[in-house]
C-alpha cells in the first residue's frame, strides 16, 4: 500500500517498523562466533591447522558433524517470495525481511540458528536442485511463502531426497495449530470428529494441509466441502484441478460456499477477509466452530460471528483475540526435536504428537508462573481458550520431547533420546534464555488496562512512550506536565495524541485537586517537620510528588517518575506518600536484563546500601514473585566473593544467612548460596564444589550483597549485552505500582514499564 493511502495510525506504524528494522543495526540477524578466539592458540584450534583434525573425523564419519559443526542446531528458512505473508508475488528480496523475522522467532522461542535463504528462481525442479544441494550445510530446511501448487511438489520432491527435516510451516504449522482447536472445540461442544460436516474456504496449502491432518484425526472426506475461487471442487465443475484438489472433490449439485456453510459443524478459512457472511452463520449447525484464519483480516470478524450466533465458537490468525491459530505455538518446537534427535524427516506421527500436545496444553492447569504472567487474564479451557497462549514457556517442554520420542518410533530418529525426563529439563534453559520477556506482560496488561500516571509528562520519550501504549491498548495515560509544553512537543514530535480525548493532563501550575493534595500531604509528614507552607511548596515543585499523591489518593492506579533528576529524590517521595504495603519490612528495586544465554533479574540494584540477611531474603522473595510476573520460575542465586563457605568473612556469612531464611520463608522455590557469579549460571561448576546444590540449571534471579555489587554488575551487562532488552528499575514492595525509571531510560522502556505496572494493578487485585 502506498505510504500516502496509509491512514494516520497505519503510517506510524509503517515508520515505527521501518526504523526498528533500521536501527541500531541494519536487519534483525546476524552471524555471531560460539567460541573465543582471544589469542594465537585459539585461531589455531578454530582454523588452521587445528580445524583440519575435526574436517578429517567427519569425513571417516558424517554423524560427526553434529558434534563438530554448528549443523546440528541449523535451518534454513528458504523462500522465492511468491507468496509472502499475505503480499503475494512481491519476489525474494522484498520477501528478505519476512525470513529474518522467521530466524528471530525460531531463535527466541527455541535457540535454534537460522540461514535466511532468498532464491530468485520459480522453476521448481531448479528450486528443488538449489535447496537439495544445501543439504551438508544444514540441519533441517523450513520452507517458507512459496506458492501453491508448486510448494506441495518441491517439499515432495525434498522429502524424497534429504535425509534431514523439511518442513512447510505455511501448510504443516497451520495444519497442526488448527488440528489441535478442532480437537478441543468438539470437545467442549461434545460432537464426534467422525460426524462432523466440514466447510471449507480456501484450497491453497494452508488449507489443503489442515484437511489432510484433520482426515488423519478423523474427520470423513466424504463431510469436507473445499470451496476455491470458482466454487466448490466438485465433480462436473468442469476446470481441471491438480491433484492436491482432486482428493476433495465431492458429488454435489452446491456451488456456493453459503449452501455448503448450511448445516456445518466446523468453517475453516484459509481464503481471504469477509467471505463468511453472519446471515451463513446463522445457517450452520448448533455451537458451530469457526477457524477463520485469514491474515490479517480473518473471514468473519469474531464479533459479527458472536452477534450471529452466540453459540458459537471462534478461532482467528489475529492477536487480539482469544484462541490465535499463531504457527509460533509449532515451528520452533517441532524443529527443536527434530534437531536434538537427528531426525532424518518429519513424520506424520511427529506431527500428531504436536497436535496432541498443544490440545493438551490448553487443558491443562495453568503454572503459578502462567497464571501470574498473565494476570487478569483467564487461562481456563473453555470456548476462549481452545489452544495455548504463544507464550506458554511450557510448550517447548511439551512439544519437543514428544516429537523425539514420535520420531524415535518412527525410526527416522539418527541420535535417539533414550532418557526423556532428562531432556526435558535440559529443555528448561530455554524458557530462561529465550522467552520473549515482556510479551505476557504486554498481554497482562491489555486484558486490564489501568490509569497510569507519568510524572514526567513534558518529556518526549515519554509522549512517544504513550502514542505507543494508547496504540497497544495497554494503559489509560495521565500526563502530569504544562498543557501548552505538552501540545507543543506533541505537534513537534509528529504524533496523533489529543489531550482531554487520549490522555487526561494534570497542570501542577492549576489543577482543582492542588488544595486536597497539599492538605493530604501536610497531614501525613506534619510530623516529619513538613509545614503546610512546606507542603504547598513541595506540591508546586515537585511532579513526582504530584504523581504520587495523586496514586494514593485513587485517581490513578500506578504511577512512573524519574526520566530527570536523581533516583534518590523521586524515592523519597514515594517511600513518603506510597510507602510499603503490608506485611513489606523494605522496599527494594529489580532491574531485568534479557541477554543472548540468559535472561537475569538483578537485586537490589538502587535502594538499599547494606541490606541484612532478613532484608536480602524478603528481597529475594519479593523479587522471585515479580519474575512470575514475566512467566518465568524464578531460580533464586545469592551471590558472593564465597563459594559455599570459603570464606568467613562479614558478606559471606551474611549471604548465607539470607539463602537460609530465603528457604524457610519460600521453600517451594529454587535457591542456593552463597556462591560466585559464575557458579549461578553454570550447574556444573556448582556440581564440581557441592553435587547436592539446591539449585539446578542457571539462575535467573541474583541477589547481590550491596547496592554497588548490583549496580555495577547491571550496568556493565546493559553495555556489554549486545541488544538485550532491560527492565527497570522495578520498586518491590511498596503499596501500589510505582516505578522509578533512570535519565537512561529510553522511549522502550517506557512501554516496557508501563505495561509491567498495569500488569502489577492486575496482580494486586486478585491478591
């Protein structure tokens, strides 16, 4: 779409995501070294001579090179961009950023490395010759926007002659997501797979490939009606059809998709937006199931299919509706098992076990860390609720051993997993290292918008911050600022906010509250020295005072202050006005950092100077509750000079002590102390001094001795991360959501924040 058809929210869109995918690097992959190469000896084991001994120990045996290579944890992501992403014929090098954006997904969700393969060449027995000879580079290949019916023939022909996975996400990720709401929404109506009648638009791969799984599970051919763009595939029609059609062609005198729709059980739409009209719905069968999957506009739009018919049941391809067919809830997974167990290909076996396990997974009780990531949501198997959230970390421990174990006993299986408990919780370091932090935190707080007052309401990163929040649906914004300052940088920054109608504007120079909030104000610290002319002072000097006065007294529901001025300052008014809530002996603050191979909460990283043991382990506590906010389980490390009582110095016994209370208080969670920095993400270094450590596999949580150990260390990872996203600071314990942010603090964490205190709104009401 031209850039001058865009309407005002599309073409922030469109130049938000140009720049994201601009800066600070160009693109969203890159190629980065697994090993050291610091000095001479390590450029000699790396390539010449060294290398030579790894090249010779593959060529007397090739299953070596699963050992020796990065091969093994390698896909390409292949496409010649004739059908891309709902674009169509836009070509392989437009499709380029499609197939970056796949690697991301494939690397976040399962750490596994992505090729990005553009090939400029429609021929598919030539496609099939230039992915065939790929095959010593890779580990699997993921077919990816290639058109039908040519992508059913080169993964045929790929199939036949690869001895590693091919894998057709656009026909099988679909198939096996939509598999699995098919199974659980006749489930929950109580309709028999064997019975149901199946309407159908769309007969391209997606929903060809979805048809060919649903047969499998045991939908009847005979009750599949495929409608294309003629009509329904039928007999007589006259058209030659190709031979993916051909197998869902039926004796019928319909031609219409409105008369196959009458009577349907289940609609599935791979097709295109609006064709499934409410006046169809009304026609189909009692407690009908929609798979409307359409991008980005689905075939009925689920509240016109509600209106319709209450009864039923919806599934979309959108994120902004319960019961997403998201092919993220597959890909990465299937290929993580395929990988670790050198699976050859991928079996239909394979793909049923993902299906079952995704079903399964919806019906499942949610994990402490499920429920509180997605607080004020409500995560129960039900008609809103078909198929898992995309960001359950319990999929890739589901999900990969069971397509191991499928293809073990389809004996494609080259390095067979024989001990599947253990491989499954040597899964668990992906949920740590690769979740996409801040989502179910975003999700948290679109089920529950709440009003969030920003302090710094003048401040542009913070103007940008809630063109943004407003766009995502994340928060009600109250801007404590100059109402002229605040029109001024909005129209200078080019944004489409209104104050009054987007935002509700707090003048500290005039606003009818001034009077109450110093009176308040007055009352609560008249006996900390604070005089009424003192409090009228403070209330015009400070916004940050504003802000927090205002959150006590319930015109907001959590507040963000400290873009300028010291951290110290904005504290002691919130420590004055908020304070802790109860049963909170200290208030702390928690910065997240997600690195390349960890994800890491560090405390107390800006309050507390010399906390005690009693303090550390209530910080510990208060910390290890907020990282289930992010749908983690916290993994709790105190840290120290000492490694497990080598020294006996103050700070060492200290720690100790707070890993001891921390366990009495919260047995239930994972913990051990005190110990190095190193020892906390590495188990076996920890194995090599105390085999019977408490804590297993790496920590996320780290609790450091003193402010300036917790400090230094988040600030040196901030710089030396790469492009690791950072949260924070987050203020533990205090009585409501109220967060002090940093000069530093850019326009993302911001967003980051705000949603992270909607998200603490929510979990405090269901407290």
């Amino acid at each position: 779409m031209p850039p001058h058809d865009l309407s005002p929210a599309e073409q922030a869109l469109r130049d938000a995501a140009l720049e994201y995918h601009r800066a600070p690097t160009r693109g969203k992959i890159a190629v980065t070294p697994t090993k050291p190469l610091s000095n001479q000896r390590d450029l000699s084991l790396a390539y010449s001579p060294g290398v030579a001994y790894a090249c010779l120990a593959i060529e007397e045996d090739p299953s070596l090179a699963a050992d020796y290579t990065s091969r093994a944890n390698l896909v390409g992501v292949v496409t010649n961009g004739t059908a891309v992403l709902g674009l169509g014929n836009i070509g392989p090098l437009a499709g380029k950023p499609v197939m970056e954006g796949k690697g991301c997904l494939f690397k976040k969700f399962a750490g596994i490395d992505v090729f990005d393969i553009e090939l400029a060449e429609h021929d598919p027995d030539k496609l099939v010759e230039i992915i065939a000879a790929m095959e010593p580079t890779l580990g699997g290949i993921n077919l990816e926007d290639i058109k039908a019916p040519e992508c059913f023939y080169i993964e045929k022909k790929l199939r036949e002659r690869l001895s590693i996975p091919v894998f057709h996400d656009d026909q099988h990720g679909t198939a096996i997501i939509s598999a699995a709401a098919l199974l659980n929404g006749l489930e929950l109506v109580g309709k028999q797979i064997d019975q149901v009648k199946l309407a159908v638009s769309g007969a391209g791969a997606a929903a060809i490939a979805c048809l060919d799984l649903m047969v499998q599970l045991g939908v009847q051919p005979a009750n599949i009606f495929v409608c294309d763009s003629k009509g329904v595939i039928r007999e007589g029609r006259g058209d030659r059809l190709d031979e993916s059609k051909q197998r869902y062609c039926q004796k019928t005198s319909a031609t219409t998709l409105a008369e196959v729709v009458a009577g349907a059980d289940v609609f599935l739409g791979c097709s295109t937006a609006g064709v499934l009209t409410p006046e169809m719905v009304t026609t189909m069968a009692s407690q009908p199931l929609i798979l409307a999957l359409a991008n980005p506009e689905p075939e009925i739009r689920p509240e016109l299919a509600k209106a319709a018919r209450p009864d039923c049941i919806i599934a979309t391809g959108r994120s902004d509706y319960p019961n997403q067919v998201n092919n993220v809830l597959c890909f990465p997974y299937i290929f993580r098992g395929a990988l670790d167990c050198g699976a050859s290909r991928i079996t239909e076996a394979m793909k049923l076990a993902c299906v079952h396990e995704i079903a399964a997974l919806a019906k499942a009780e949610a994990s402490d860390e499920v429920a509180a990531a997605y607080a004020g949501k409500t995560l129960r198997f039900g008609p809103e609720y078909l198929i898992p959230t995309p960001f359950d970390a319990r999929l890739i421990l589901r999900i990969a051993p069971a397509v191991a174990k499928a293809a073990q006993e389809s004996g494609v299986a080259t390095r067979p997993i024989t001990d599947l408990d253990a491989y499954r919780q040597s899964l668990s370091r992906f949920v740590s290292q690769t979740g996409m932090l801040m989502r179910p935190v975003f999700m948290a707080a679109k089920a529950a918008p709440a009003r969030v007052i920003y302090a710094e309401g003048e401040d542009e990163r913070v103007l940008r911050a809630v063109q943004v929040v407003l766009d995502e649906g994340l928060a009600k914004p109250i801007l404590v600022g100059r109402p002229a300052v605040i029109a001024m940088r909005i129209e200078r920054a080019g944004l489409r906010l209104q104050p009054g109608v987007d935002f509700e504007v707090v003048n500290p120079e005039d606003d009818p509250r001034y009077r109450a909030c110093w009176e308040d104000y007055h009352r609560l610290m008249a006996r900390e020295g604070v005089s009424a002319e003192a409090a009228k002072a403070a209330l015009r000097r400070s916004n940050t005072l504003i802000a927090a006065m205002l959150l006590r007294r319930g015109d907001a529901d959590a507040m963000l202050c400290g873009l300028v001025g010291r951290f110290d300052a904005h504290f002691e008014h919130v420590q004055a006005v908020i304070g802790a809530r109860p049963g909170a002996q200290v208030l702390a603050t928690m910065n997240a950092i997600m690195l390349d191979q960890h994800t890491l909460f560090i405390a107390d990283t800006f309050v507390n100077e010399q906390p005690s043991a009693e303090a550390l382990a209530e910080i510990a506590q208060m910390a290890a509750d907020e990282v289930q906010r992010f749908g983690l389980p916290p993994k709790v490390a105190f840290l120290s000079h000492s490694m497990y009582g080598s020294s006996k110095r103050e700070s060492a016994r200290r720690m100790r002590a707070a890993r001891d209370l921390f366990v009495q208080r919260a047995p239930q969670i994972e913990c051990d102390g005190e110990m190095h920095g190193d020892a906390a993400l590495s188990e076996t270094i920890r194995q090599a001094v105390l085999p019977d450590s408490t804590l297993h596999g790496s920590a996320n949580v780290l609790v450091l001795p003193n402010i300036d150990a917790a400090n230094i260390l988040f600030n040196v990872l901030k710089v030396t991360g790469g492009h690791g996203v950072t949260v924070g600071p987050i203020l533990l314990g205090a009585a409501a959501p109220a967060h002090i942010l940093t000069p530093s603090a850019t326009m993302r964490r911001v967003v980051n924040m705000t949603a992270l205190a909607v998200a603490d709104v929510a979990a405090a009401r269901t407290r």
